[in-house]
C-alpha cells in the first residue's frame, strides 16, 4: 500500500489552493482521507460511527454554562497516555467537546501542568478525576500545579465499554458536539466496539468523565 498526502505535493500545488482545501476540510475525515492520505474504516457494530461524529462537528461552541476538565491518569510513565478531555455544557443543553489534550509517556507532574493549564484556559468549573490508579496522589500532584484547582474525584467500577456507552447515546441524540477535529480520539472513540475496546492503541476514556458531571 502506498501513501501520499498533499502537503508532500506542495511545492507543485498553488499556496492559495492548499490554503482553500485546508480550510475547508483540515480536521474533518474528508480531510484525513483526501488530504493525508488515511484510510478510515468502520469497525462494525462500533458505539460510535465516524459519519455521526463528522455530522455533530461544529466550528464554534455557543456560550457555555459550564466547563469540566475529565482526566483519566495512567498507571505510570511508561504505560497508557494520560486522556485529559475538555467539554463544555451549552445554554442550548448540547455538550461540546472543546480540546484533546492527552499526553502520552508523561510524569505525573507534567500531565499535572497540562491539565492545570486546560483548567485556566478554558476558566473550567471543574477538574473531575478518575482515581482509581492513583487514589489521593492525583489531587495531591494536582494541587502541587494549582492549589485551588477545583477538583472532583471518581471512582470506576464498571468497564470501559460500559462506561462509553452512555456517552455513546448522546452522540446518537445529537446532544454532543465536536469544536474542530480531534484524529486520535475520534480514532480511540469509534474503536470501542459490542466486545469492548478494539481500536488502535490503548483507548482513554477521559471523554466520560464529564458526562453528566
């Protein structure tokens, strides 16, 4: 199989015509597809189907009522990436997915730092927390970065797959939103399947903790 994206043509493509195909398809799948050069599969019966993801993107967010940072931690450095989600809740009552920012191969100290800055960037209501890997450590490392961080922990006590499912339901309601593109979320997102997680890599389910939060 062989793979080209535009910008590996760019010195023979008008500057204005690859600004024009960016701007207008940069982040969506059409965009991965024809402008990367990907090739993007469905996996059956998957919660969440790349069409409906491409359909609930939005470019802007409508004012917000409320902001929640969801951190997921990993174990330790060298295992899972650190999802760290920011979503928002509408005055039109639809959720909006603001920013990926998960770090992988991170101390607990510097995924600390990046989620502390999610929180004053997006002036976030809330830091909620899965502490189930790391218990009191991870508001104790929080708090080193911002000490009033406002924070809230959780515990999981059901699978992954159990826990997207739910969230899974929105999207199909139309009820959530996608501000921009996110590749490797969408990615991990529509990799969890009616057996579980099946997707590329690790999946991070930082996604899930704001819901309902």
């Amino acid at each position: 199989m062989t793979r080209g994206r535009t910008q590996d043509n760019a010195a023979h493509l008008p500057e204005a015509f690859l600004a024009a195909v960016t701007a207008a398809y940069g982040g969506t799948r059409l965009g991965r597809q024809e402008l990367d050069g990907e090739l993007i599969e469905d996996l059956p019966g998957a919660l969440w189907r790349r069409d409906a993801i491409e359909q609930a993107r939005v470019r802007l967010a409508p004012d917000l009522i409320r902001v929640v940072v969801g951190v997921d931690p990993p174990v330790s450095r060298d295992g899972d990436a650190c999802g760290i989600v920011v979503a928002g809740l509408g005055l039109d009552g639809t959720g909006y997915v603001l920013a990926d920012a998960t770090v992988a191969q991170a101390s607990p100290e510097q995924w600390a730092r990046v989620v502390a800055a999610c929180a004053r960037d997006f002036a976030a209501d809330r830091v909620v927390a899965e502490v189930n890997n790391g218990g009191e450590l991870v508001e104790s490392v929080l708090r080193q970065c911002a000490p009033a961080l406002p924070y809230r922990a959780v515990r999981a006590s059901r699978g992954k797959a159990a826990r997207a499912e739910p969230v899974a339901a929105l999207y199909e309601q139309g009820r959530v939103r996608h501000v921009g593109g996110y590749p490797a979320l969408e990615d991990q997102l529509c990799g969890f399947g009616p057996g579980g997680y099946e997707g590329p890599g690790r999946s991070r389910t930082a996604l899930t903790r704001w819901s309902g939060r």
